[in-house]
C-alpha cells in the first residue's frame, strides 16, 4: 500500500505551477491513499476551501482521501466565526474533521489536534487519543499496520521550531508507543522530517517512524526546504520494511531527494535499515 502524504497546501498562497506539478506527480505514483495533513488554506476563506476541494478531487479517483484541519483552517480575523462556528468552513468542503480508514490490515487514523481557543498550537487529549487508539488498533489487528496523523508534530527536524511541537508531547508519545503504533505523520512546520521516535523519545520501548511534510504548494516555503511531499510503501509482510520517500519540488516537477529505509524489529518497534538511495 502507498499512502502520499501532503500537508500546508495553504490554499491562498498557491503557486500553480506547483499546485500542477503536484497533481502531475501524484497522478504518476498512483497512491491507494492521499492524506492531506493541515493547513489547507491561508485564512479559512471560502474560496481558499473551494480550491483546495477541486484540487483534492481531481487527484487519482481510485485513491482514499483522508483530511484534517490545521491551525490556519479556522477564522483569524472573523472572531464571531472563530467563536460561534469555527470550522464551518473545513467541514462544508470536507465533512468530517477526524476520521479511521482501514483496508488490507492497514489502519489510517486521521486526528484533529486544533482547538478554536488555541491559535497555533495542537494538542491530543490523552482520554481521547487512547479511546481512538484502541478503535483504530482493534481494526487492523495486532499485526497490522497503524498509522497515525496529526497536523502539529511531535518532533522537528530543525531545533528552532520545537515550541511548534504538540502540548504534552510526551504523553502522546508514550500513548501511541503503548498502541504500537507504526508511523505517525505531520506537517506545520514546512520543513520535512523522516526519523523514528528515538530522536523525541528514546525511553521508550516501542519506537515508531515519524514522517514529517513540508508545504506541498504554498509560496511559504523556507530556506533550504522547498515545496515537498512523502510518499510511505507498507507492505503486508511482518517482516517487511517500511519505506518513506521526499519528493521535491525543483526545475518545474517533484522529484525524489531521499529514499529512508525502515525495519522492525520484535518488541522494539522501529529503526532505520540501510540508509538512503538518492
């Protein structure tokens, strides 16, 4: 199974060459899911959804679509709209704001980590990230895959941006290690990140990938980390590695900048195997 994952499209501040480019690309991998990690739009304008929902709906027709919200997907400037119907927007273009896909032993479980009352910072309630957890676990089976995504991360790859990482990232860490979680994806920061979660917390016993986008389409992007997306390849097989994918935005198309290779091991969860074809 393939599951592409984007994430601060920041429809608004789209470029369309890129937006094409993207579309072109994901058209050529042919992913089984696209997951949309956040920060689909700039200010949560009406029209910014609009493009977002034909640019989702014109991808691959044979590949899931799964979305969350992010910080920018609720009112700034409109605080009637922030305070009475925050998200009446993400939810008239894409329904429901969390979400659990399952197929081929696979299960995809889709958080919100927003609140109207927060401006940027996520957070996953810990009563309510073990609740989903346990559906999501009971769905794939013990053996199965569990992959996990939230907008805001539990990990950065650039030491300047840990204040933009989940309130109490340490108990959602040790939540999603006691589900044994396999992958757990983000975006927010627009800096790609693929690791494992010896890097944000080495003491515990069950270690999962993190696999980080960067914006997928948005002129925001940062020095040094263009447009970019990840593309994950989970196979069936227990003993199957697991490999994530960046894809680059550069010279009018995305192209592969790094392959990481996973494998895992039993009762310890993951770590990387050997490291990267570029």
């Amino acid at each position: 199974m393939r599951i592409a994952q984007i994430s601060d499209t920041h429809f608004g501040t789209e470029r369309a060459e890129v937006v094409a480019a993207l579309s072109k690309a994901l058209h050529g991998l042919a992913p089984d899911v696209i997951l949309l990690c956040g920060d689909i739009t700039q200010r949560a304008r009406r029209r910014q959804f609009d493009a977002a929902k034909r640019f989702m709906d014109a991808l691959p027709g044979d590949a899931q679509r799964l979305v969350i919200p992010g910080n920018h997907d609720l009112p700034v400037f409109d605080l009637l709209s922030r305070v009475l119907r925050p998200y009446a927007g993400y939810t008239r273009a894409f329904g429901a704001r969390e979400s659990l896909w399952h197929a081929e032993g696979v299960a995809i479980l889709a958080l919100d980590a927003t609140h109207p009352k927060r401006r940027k910072d996520g957070a996953l309630p810990p009563a309510h990230l073990r609740e989903r957890l346990a559906v999501a676990r009971e769905a794939c089976g013990e053996q199965g895959w569990l992959v996990v995504a939230a907008h805001q991360p539990l990990w950065t790859a650039w030491g300047e941006d840990k204040d933009q990482t989940l309130i109490d990232r340490h108990e959602s860490a040790r939540l999603l290690a006691e589900a044994r979680a396999d992958v757990v994806l983000s975006g927010h920061v627009h800096v790609p990140l693929i690791a494992t979660s010896a890097a944000s917390d080495p003491q515990l016993a069950w270690r999962f990938v993190m696999s980080g986008s960067g914006t997928a389409v948005s002129r925001r992007t940062r020095p040094g980390a263009p447009n970019s997306f990840n593309l994950l390849t989970l196979d069936e097989r227990a003993d199957a590695p697991l490999h994530v994918t960046r894809h680059d935005y550069g010279k009018g198309g995305f192209a592969i900048v790094h392959n990481a290779q996973f494998r895992r091991v039993n009762g310890t969860g993951w770590e990387a195997a050997t490291q990267p074809a570029r």
